[in-house]
C-alpha cells in the first residue's frame, strides 16, 4: 500500500498501470471470453488445425517445448458445427452408375457382407495362413506399418513389444506392412526383405509405392487382410515402427482377453474436432478439392489405434465408396463416420500418446503407446521395463514418500 500510494500517481507509474490493466483486459477477451463464445475451451492454447505449426503434431496436449505456442490466432470451427456429410464422402470416380447401390448417410449392413477381395494391388509376400490351421482366432493382430530400409527397427520390435510371448496365452500376431520401392536399392532391399519374410513370416508386402503419401494404402491392405484372412480377430491394433506399445498392458487391461470381445469399437488418442490443414508446406497439408469440408470427423492419431476385429472388414468396404485421402487417420476416422462408429475416448488421457513421453518405468507401466523411439532406446527401455514392472510405480512413491517425510522432517523442525 505504501509503494502504491507513494509511485502509483507519478505520471510513468499511472500509465503503466494502466497498460497492464489494459493487457489483463486483452489477455481475458482473446483467451477467455471470445474462445467461450466460439466453443473453443480458453486452456486450449493451440489451433485445432490438423498437424498446424512448426511440424510437431499438434493436439491437445503435448510436448509442451516442441509446440511454438507463442501469441497466435486461434482458428476455431463454427460452434455446433456438423460434419459435412455430402462434401467428405464424395464416391471415387462420382456418381454411381445406374443401378449400382448408391451409400448414403450410413452403409447397411447388406453392403459389408459381400466377398471381400484383396483390392487393387496384388500381393508380393502374403502370410495367408497365419491366422488360419486349426489354431483359435488370435485374441489380437499387431499391424504395424514399416518401410524396407528399417530393418532394425522390425528386429527390435521383434524382440520387445511384438513378441508373441508378451502374452502366450492369449495369442497374437504381428504384421509388418510394406510396399515396393523401385531403383537398385529397391530390389537389393527386396531380396533382404524376402529373406527376412521366410525367417520371420511376419510380412505383407503389396505392390504400390511405398511412400508418406500412400500410407493410407498400406493401411487398407492390413485392414483387408484381417477381413480375408484372419475374420474371427478379437481386436486389432494398426501402428508404426518408431513406436512404444506396452501391449502387456493393451492386452490384459485394455482389451481383457476374460470378457466378451466388443463389436464396432473403435479407440486410441481421439483428436475430435479438427480442421483440415490448408497451408500448402505443411506434411499435413489437405487441399480444399480433396477434403472441402471444414472439420474432419472424430479419428485417431495413426501412432496408434485399436479397434474390434469386426471393423477392419466394414473399414475397408466403407472405403471402396470414400474418396482416398492420404492422410491415414484422417481417412480412417472418414470411413468410420461413414459406418456411423464414433470412437471411444480411452479411459484416461495418459494411455495414447502420440509424442514421446519421457521414459520412467511407473509411467510405462500405465500407458500403451509413446513416440518416436530409435531401436536401441526400444530395446533399452522395454528391458528396463520388464525388470522392474512389477514394483515400477511403489519405487516411485518410495522416492515421493521419502521426499515428503523429508519435508514433513524440515517443517516440524522449523
Ligand atoms: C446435403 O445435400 C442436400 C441435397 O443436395 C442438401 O439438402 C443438404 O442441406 C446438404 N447437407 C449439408 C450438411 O450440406
Ligand atoms: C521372444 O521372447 C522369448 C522369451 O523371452 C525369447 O525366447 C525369444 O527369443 C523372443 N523372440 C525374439 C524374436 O526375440
Ligand atoms: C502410390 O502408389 C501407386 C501405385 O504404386 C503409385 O502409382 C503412386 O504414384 C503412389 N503415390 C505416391 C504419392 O507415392
Ligand atoms: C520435447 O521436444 C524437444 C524438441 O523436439 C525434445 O528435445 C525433448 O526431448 C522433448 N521432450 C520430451 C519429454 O519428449
């Protein structure tokens, strides 16, 4: 009161303070009011443009220091706006011919119970009857998108997060998904990964070029094969090779082999309400003519998903009528409007992560994906993780609880 009263009437003084009363007043109706007002929550500092900014995909949540926050106008979707139904789900090639079935608002279920064939690219390595033998359906099939080159990154997930005997009762397989590449390198890299493919038998291969771009490509092939040659799969997990999946915890506590397999379901890290991204340098660039609409539908960042068996089937037929878009995610989360399955927030925000989380074993324990893991850090990590799981987290409250008693210590004798 004192210092207020001596400095607050010199001249400088009052016009500071009223600059900074002004900047209180600019702060609250930029990130407070107006947000209010246009639906968009005031903690949510980021645009919900898909993959916006600098090139860190950017969502809700995230690492905070990879995300150029800063001052920025937030671009925000209309409030209560819908989906755009009659501009996203434009058929291929337009109108259906006369007397074709022409998809409306949902598919029914006539639609998804036709043949199913391997699509427009053939095979060039196949595991056709991997799931097939006498053996019972697996309770969960592992695609994971790869490129030939990362041979590494196949081995090391070999030996941690997709190696069946994670859960042996349970049953598993993995898939490592691929298409060609051309040039010299492309067939030395082809007779390295045929040989891999007969040692492992854990690759598909179809023949398109395998590119950022066609990604949604190689997802539909997974997803085809599951419907051709694996049906009866409880669930289904598609993901990539930089990733960190704790599957022990997908399986036993996420998916509980113990109760009923669900039925069109359909979860991983939600990102709801975003908006096409229209900057022409962005990876996540989409051009109005592909997607004009002005929100995609609710999808799931493509580090990561997981969804019941009987949706791979229903995707893939649900894209013969969707035009392709590159985006995978995007396009999965399209498809999935378009058979009316809205996917399921997990049951915390912590299990999906799509950026990298930093590695402590209480934390891995509890999550099932995290981002962006060279092969040797896999391999570190998931050894660290398997030795010390099962007290990861009282090792952690030991080390809190110690530094509270401390605290407590340093208080009383205050
Ligand atoms: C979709 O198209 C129909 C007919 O062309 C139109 O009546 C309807 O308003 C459109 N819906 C949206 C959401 O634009
Ligand atoms: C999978 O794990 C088992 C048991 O820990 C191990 O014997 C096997 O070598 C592993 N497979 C690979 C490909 O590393
Ligand atoms: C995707 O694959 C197809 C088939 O091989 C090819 O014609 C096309 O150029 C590829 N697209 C991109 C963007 O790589
Ligand atoms: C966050 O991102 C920065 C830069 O991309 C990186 O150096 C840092 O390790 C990341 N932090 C975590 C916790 O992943």
């Amino acid at each position: 009161m004192q210092w207020k009263r001596r400095h607050c009437c010199t001249h400088t003084a009052r016009r500071f303070y009223l600059l900074s009363l002004l900047g209180v007043l600019v702060f609250l109706l930029h990130q407070v009011w107006l947000p209010r007002f246009t639906g968009m929550p005031w903690w949510r500092g980021n645009p919900v443009v898909y993959g916006g900014g600098g090139g860190a995909l950017h969502a809700t949540r995230g690492n905070a220091s990879s995300q150029n926050s800063g001052w920025r106008f937030v671009i925000v979707p209309r409030p209560n706006f819908q989906v755009d139904a009659n501009v996203s789900f434009h058929e291929e090639g337009g109108p259906s011919p006369p007397g074709e079935p022409r998809f409306e608002n949902h598919l029914i279920a006539g639609d998804l119970s036709g043949p199913l064939t391997p699509g427009p690219f053939p095979y060039i390595i196949n595991e056709p009857d991997k799931c097939a033998g006498g053996k019972p359906a697996p309770f969960l099939v592992l695609l994971i998108a790869t490129e030939a080159r990362q041979v590494e990154a196949r081995n090391a997930i070999r030996q941690t997060w997709g190696n069946e005997s994670v859960a042996p009762d349970v049953g598993f397989i993995r898939l490592f998904l691929l298409g060609t590449n051309g040039g010299e390198l492309g067939l030395l890299q082809q007779r390295m990964l045929e040989a891999e493919s007969r040692r492992h038998h854990d690759v598909i291969q179809q023949d398109f070029t395998d590119s950022y771009k066609n990604l949604t490509i190689k997802t539909l092939m997974g997803m085809n094969w599951v419907g051709l040659f694996c049906p009866g799969a409880s669930y289904v997990m598609k993901t990539d090779s930089d990733m960190f999946v704790n599957t022990e915890y997908l399986i036993l506590k996420l998916l509980r082999p113990e109760s009923t397999p669900k039925k069109n379901y359909f979860t991983g890290n939600n990102m709801r309400g975003f908006a096409p991204n229209r900057n022409k340098n962005s990876k996540w660039y989409m051009p109005p003519e592909l997607y004009p609409g002005e929100k995609y539908p609710t999808f799931c960042s493509g580090t990561g998903y997981v969804f019941s068996g009987d949706l791979a089937r229903k995707i893939y037929v649900a894209s013969l009528s969707v035009r392709r878009l590159h985006l995978e995610d995007v396009y999965v989360g399209v498809c999935l409007a378009r058979l009316g399955v809205e996917p399921t927030p997990p049951s915390n925000a912590f299990l999906f992560n799509h950026w990298r989380v930093s590695y402590s074993s209480c934390k891995y324990s509890h999550l099932i994906t995290s981002h962006g893991f060279h092969p040797n850090e896999l391999l570190k990590y998931w050894h660290h993780l398997q030795s010390n799981k099962h007290n990861a987290c009282i090792n952690a409250l030991k080390t809190r609880g110690g530094r509270m008693r401390r605290m407590t210590r340093e208080k009383s004798a205050r």
